[in-house]
C-alpha cells in the first residue's frame, strides 16, 4: 500500500517518507498525505493558465454539491428505481384504451380522466432517483389532493394540475433520500400557495405580476434551488427581465423568447451550481492571443490553442445545447422535421459553422496567419488544431440532429426490441458532416484528439453504413490502445463496428468485436448503450454455448454487477435478465443457482460436460448467420426472433404500461421476472 502510494514521488521523496517522517514529529501517514498535497500543488502550479482554465471547464459539472448530492442518491437506486418502468409506447397504447371505454360507455368521465392522470404521473415519477414505495405513495397522495384539496380547484386549476407534477419532481430531486412523500408534496404546494397563487391574483391588474407569474409557473426549477444566496440571485435575474418587460412594453411572445433564451440558461446554471461558459470561453481565447504580441513561443501558442479545440471538442453538448436557439439550426430543423430525406443546401451548414466558429474565430485567425507563412511548432502544426476545431464544431452539430426525424424514433424502438440501436443523422447532415471530417482526419495526429476523430468517423459511418470506414477507424483506434479498448477507448469504438456487421450478417467478426466492446464496459468510462452491448454479446454467444452467455451476462451486465457504475438501465438490462431467466431454465436451474455455478465453482465453459441436447444440438453460429439478418427499418421486429430465443415479444396491440399494479388493466401476456426484488419494466417487449 505505502509503495502504490509512494510510486507517484519522486525516489528522494520515497526515501524521505521512510527515513525522516519521525524526525519531524508525524506517523508515516500524516506524512505521506503532506507530500501528496506538496506533489499535487506542485504540479498545479506547473500547469499554463489556460490548462488550469480547461481543466475548470471539463470538470465544472462535478465539483459542485448538487452534482455530488444527485450522484449519490442515483448510486442509492440501484435495483430499485428503473426509468424504463413505463414506456411511452405502452402509455400511448394504454389511452387509446382508456378512449375506446370510455367512448364505449363501460367507464365513467371522471373515471378516465382519474386513470389517465394516474398514467401520466407514473410516466413523470418513472426517472426520479427515489424508492418505488416513495413513488407510489407520491402518486397515491397527489391524485388524493387534487381531489380533495381547494387549491387545485381554484381559477388556475386548469394551469396548475398540468404543472403540478413538474413541481413536485423538481423538489423531490433538491430534498435528500430521508424525505417523506409528504415532505416533497408540502415543499411543492408551499411554492403554489406563498408564490404563484398570489402573483396569479395580482395579474389582471399589473403587468409586472402577470410576467413574473408567467415566469414563474413554467419554471419548476426555482424548486431545485436550495441556498438563500443562490434564490437571491435567482428572484434579482426575474425581477430585472420583468421591470425591462413591463418598461420596453415587450409582447407575451417577446417574453416567451426571452424566458426560452435567457432566463431558462441563466436559472439552470444559478440551480445546478454551473460556470458560466461563456465567459470562461471568451477568457481563455483573450489568453490565446494576447501571447502573439507577448512574442511567446509558437508551442506555447499552439499548445494553449489546441487544448481550447480539444475541450470544446470534450464539451460538445454545452455548443449543442446553445445551438437549439440559433436561427440557422431552427431553419434547418424545421426543413428536416418536415422531411428528414430533405436536401439541405451546404450553405446553410456551411453558415452553421460560422456562427458555432464565432466565439473562437481570433484563435482561428491566429492560427490561420501562421499557416499562411509556413509556421509550425515541434509537436503541433497549426492545420492539426484547425482540423481539431472542426471535429468540435462537428460533434455540435451531430448531437444537435441525431434525434431529428422518423428514423431516430425507429431506432429508439428498436432497442426496446433488443436491437443494438444505431446513431441516426439526416441523409444532408451525413454527408456533409462526413465530409468536412474526412477532411479533418487527415490532419489529425495528436493522441489527445486523433481517438475522438476516429470515434467520430465510426459514429457517421455507423449512419451511413460505411463498414470499410468504420473498420478503418476501429483498428486504426486499437492500434493507438495496443489492441485492448481502456479509458482512452470513446465510444462507439468497437460496440458500433460490431452490430454493423452482426446486422450484415457476419456474426464471427460481430462476436469479436462485441467481445472487445465488453472491455470497455468495464472502465471507469461509462458507455452509454452498455445494456445493448451486453445482450447482443450474450444473443450470439448463446447460438453455441449458453452456459458461456450466462457468465457474461454474470460478469458484465450491471444489473448483476455491484462495482459497476451505475449507469441509467436501458431496455436491454431487463431483457437480458429476463433471457437469462430462459437460459437457466433449459439448463435446468434457477437463476440464482447458475450464477452460483458459473461465478463461485465455474467450468471450462467451452466444454459440453452437463450441457442439455438444445445446448448440443446448436449449430454454428457463423454457419447459422445467414438467418440472423433483420431488416434495420422494421420497427415491430424483435431481435429475439433471430436467435430462437423461448420469450417472444407480443404484439404491438397488446402494449401496456407495465406499472400493472397501479393500472386496472392487466397484460395477459407479461410474465415478470423477478430477480433482486427488481420487476422487469419491459412488459410490452417480452
């Protein structure tokens, strides 16, 4: 322990911990924590200002208290809290039921309306981080008062019992795990009644009331702001866009667009403790050229450049986010959500560029001017950091469109089918992207950024379909890692090369690279579709041997996992167990007792000692691929239908919500698995 320790010193240091720590009057461990913060404050000052400022930027979101609080209190729901509970598929096949009765005459008005408000809330309930008891008695007590108590049949009810829910997730998510129902449901009725109640009193009669009410009454994350400062800051930011409302005579719209691209930004930050970026931006490009007059070095230059590109590359959601209210961006999604297939002419990408560029256009200036003349520096030229920009403005760009369009819906559904689900992008943002990023590639050589380029290259050949251009970034990626997929591994590299060719059919090379997938389920990185890895990995595996499926589902999964990060579950956790579940039964056990088998006493999985004849009498799976392919844009297929897998999905008519304990109506066809205490949530699946 004292050396793991120590082996971040340099040996003198090592020594002197050995050899002096009593002489100075400390324990061996008093001393060592005095020359770590002596290391660590060394190094830091090490750092240039505009590392120090990067590092700040990339790591905002997690030094902060309400960060850390919403972390462990997701960590605490493990097992017991499921987002995937409700579907809104199954929730939509549900109120058509509820529709078709209550047009039919077998229930009531009141009776409707009481189990759609029911639904609706288990839906809006299903992501909050806190017990499903909790849950359910929150429910139970907020259809009890919205009935019974004279608030929410006052003049604003009509706005207010919508909102309601909205209000009450947002305190449940400020209030720490020990609260009750009650307590939540009191802390979001005391912000009706002492707030909004007053202000919607007062605003036929004064301008400034009926803004702030306006404000106010959409704005459930005022809730989530916990300290009197932070509320101070957050009632000054209001109050000043009301008086300018009620002093410039803005228009209802006018406020609308104001609250949406302002005062919203504005609160989130205040409510979740965030730096203002913006600044930080405009700090660290004012840091970049005002070195070109300093007459500093050209690697200083290029290296404090290259780090803004590459963390502009890192917080590419922060652009994308900011993207949302730009002119250009809302031009182009409105074009695409007509018809995605829709060519968009390059110059409207092209001014896309330009305006996400504007922030960082002086550096971009800089390093065109020493391009001009020819200049580079030992490590870094300045196309390189050009090209890294391009790979920021990119990804921006990506995550703004990747949910646009019918198709994205489709792939969504998919993964509820079991299928790995495939990034999505219009046709027009394809290639375009593409090729702004084949271009980019090329110049990219730094290990810092060449990963996230040749990530971002599977990403949109994972679009199109481009298996050669995919495989050409995935080994050119395990190149870098020595063959092995660790931290420095992005996603999609390898899990996207993988379903690529598990669709086309090849399922040796799918087998492969899925298997090199699962490493990286592993690190400390966690990998967004882990569920869907996991599963497709265990589908293939158990074409051949379902002993060895099970053992991966044991070791990966982390559902079964309890050093895993917890990752937010997808429709893959709770099919996986429930074929789990399948393929215990065939081997003639429970689940429990294959997992005590393979992970306390495990076999030689490869053998066919104890295996069942369905076990034996298995054929290839590379000779059996050919059957295995599945039509990528049909939405109802299942991919349990390719493996012959004992649980068949039902039919789409048949969807429920699976909540059936809270929901009159019960699914005939959903067999819940229980494993942990924990009821699967994909009963419209399985």
């Amino acid at each position: 322990y004292l050396c793991s320790i120590m082996s971040v010193f340099h040996p003198n240091d090592a020594s002197e911990i050995l050899n002096h720590h009593g002489n100075i009057g400390l324990t061996v461990g008093e001393f060592i924590v005095l020359k770590q913060k002596d290391y660590i404050t060394r190094w830091v000052r090490s750092c240039s200002k505009v590392a120090i400022l990067a590092i700040l930027w990339n790591e905002s979101s997690n030094l902060n208290e309400v960060t850390k609080s919403r972390i462990e209190k997701a960590k605490n729901m493990r097992g017991d809290s499921d987002p995937e509970a409700v579907n809104t598929d199954g929730l939509s096949a549900y109120f058509m039921q509820l529709a078709a009765q209550y047009n039919q005459g077998t229930i009531c008005e009141d009776e409707y309306n009481r189990k759609q408000r029911r639904a609706t809330m288990e839906i809006s309930f299903s992501n909050l981080s806190i017990e499903k008891k909790k849950k359910e008695e929150l429910v139970d007590l907020l259809l009890h008062e919205i009935d019974a108590n004279p608030i929410f049949h006052g003049p604003n009810a009509q706005e207010l019992i919508p909102m309601f829910p909205s209000y009450v997730m947002m305190s449940a998510d400020a209030m720490s795990s020990s609260a009750s129902a009650r307590d939540i449901y009191d802390k979001s009725l005391k912000y009706v009644v002492n707030i909004l109640t007053p202000l919607f009193e007062r605003k036929d009669e004064e301008r400034i009331a009926e803004v702030l009410y306006n404000m106010r009454y959409v704005h459930s994350i005022f809730l989530r702001i916990e300290s009197e400062e932070s509320k101070e800051e957050a009632e000054s930011l209001i109050m000043s866009y009301a008086r300018d409302a009620v002093d410039n005579k803005w228009s209802n719209d006018m406020v609308s667009e104001k609250n949406a691209q302002e005062v919203i930004p504005a609160l989130t930050k205040i409510a979740f403790q965030q730096i203002d970026t913006t600044d930080l931006m405009s700090s660290l490009v004012k840091y970049v050229v005002d070195l070109v007059p300093q007459e500093s070095s050209v690697d200083e230059i290029f290296e404090s450049a290259f780090i803004i590109a590459i963390s502009m590359e890192r917080q590419a959601h922060y652009l994308s986010s900011a993207l949302y209210s730009n002119p250009t961006m809302t031009q182009i999604i409105q074009m695409l959500s007509l018809n995605e297939d829709k060519g968009i002419p390059e110059e409207l990408y092209e001014r896309m560029l330009n305006d996400i560029s504007r922030g960082v256009e002086p550096v971009l200036k800089v390093l065109r001017d020493f391009d001009n003349k020819g200049v580079c520096g030992q490590k870094l030229h300045p196309r390189e950091i050009i090209a890294t920009f391009d790979l920021a403005f990119v990804k921006a760009i990506q995550l703004c469109l990747k949910h646009i369009g019918d198709s994205a819906q489709i792939q969504t559904k998919r993964e509820r089918n079991g299928f790995y689900p495939f990034d999505h992008l219009p046709s027009s943002a394809s290639i375009y992207l593409s090729k702004r990023m084949q271009e980019a590639v090329r110049h990219i050589n730094d290990d810092r950024a060449e990963q996230s380029a040749l990530a971002m290259l599977v990403s949109l050949g994972e679009v199109t379909r481009n298996i050669a251009q995919m495989e050409i970034a995935v080994e050119t990626s395990l190149m870098i890692t020595e063959g092995k997929v660790t931290e420095l591994t992005p996603p999609p590299i390898p899990e996207a090369l993988a379903a690529a060719h598990q669709e086309d059919g090849n399922m040796e090379k799918a087998l492969h690279y899925y298997k090199l997938a699962l490493e990286g389920v592993q690190t400390f990185v966690t990998r967004e579709k882990t569920d869907a890895i996991v599963l497709n990995a265990c589908l293939i595996l158990a074409i051949t041997d379902k002993r060895a499926a099970l053992r991966t589902a044991f070791d990966f999964s982390p559902y079964f996992s309890e050093t895993q990060l917890n990752i937010i579950p997808k429709p893959g956790r709770s099919l996986l167990v429930q074929q789990c579940e399948a393929w215990a039964e065939e081997i003639g056990m429970t689940l429990p007792e294959a997992r005590r088998m393979l992970i306390e006493s495990p076999k030689d999985l490869s053998s066919n000692e104890d295996k069942t004849d369905a076990d034996k009498n298995c054929t290839n799976f590379i000779e059996a691929s050919t059957d295995m392919r599945s039509d990528n844009n049909d939405e109802s297929a299942s991919v349990f239908n390719n493996y012959g897998c004992v649980r068949n999905p039902i039919s789409e008519e048949q969807e429920l919500p699976c909540e059936a304990s809270t929901l009159d109506e019960k699914n005939p066809s959903y067999k819940p698995a229980i494993v942990g205490g924990r009821n699967c949530g994909i009963c419209s699946i399985m």
